[in-house]
C-alpha cells in the first residue's frame, strides 16, 4: 500500500512540474520556482518511503542488540550470585526484576 501512495505520489509530483515548465515557458516568472519545488517534493517522498520500509528493520537490530545485552547482564548477575552468598531476600527481589525485565513490551502508536 504504501509502495502505491509513492507511485501516485511521483506521477502527481511530475505532472505538477510538466504543468509548471509548461506555465514558465509562457513567461510566468514565479512557475521557474516552482518547477524546481515539485521534483524535489518528488525526492523527498522517496526519501520518506525509504524511512518508513526501514523503520522496522532498525527496530529488529536494536531489539536484537538489546536482548544480546540483557542475556549477557543475566549470566553476569548469576555468575555474581554463585561466587557470593546472596541474601534470600534480595534474591526473591532480584527474580522479581528479572520477571517483569522479561514481560512483552506495550507497544506504542500501534508499532
């Protein structure tokens, strides 16, 4: 759906800027500017188009990033525990933490 906003979006941008070359070739000053302005509009839709097909992407990688660091913080916290005796109160704290580190995320803005 969003690859067809952009194609409707470039034709739009190019027959607005035909249309303008057209009216500046007839000696309208102001339509020189203005066909410079659409294919421009025209790059910065490709541009957001990019943005937003890579949007999840990025999300992945930090995502993965994120659960590599918090496994990496988990065996660390456990190798600490092991070497000294932990204070059954604070491990009882300590699980709680790591339950609710590990619940799903609310999403937000419907991402």
């Amino acid at each position: 759906m969003l690859s067809i906003a952009l194609v409707a979006w470039l034709a739009m941008c190019a027959s607005a800027a035909y249309w303008q070359v057209g009216r500046a070739a007839q000696g309208n000053s102001l339509s020189f500017l203005y066909a410079i302005e659409w294919p421009l509009f025209g790059v910065l839709g490709i541009l957001g188009w990019i943005a937003l097909v890579n949007a999840d992407t990025i999300t992945e990688h930090q995502a993965k990033a994120r659960r590599e660091y918090e496994e990496k913080m988990r065996a660390e916290a456990k190798a600490a525990r092991e070497v000294e005796a932990e204070d059954p109160e604070m491990a009882a704290y300590n699980d709680h933490l790591a339950e609710l580190a590990n619940k799903p995320k609310k999403k937000l803005w419907g991402h």
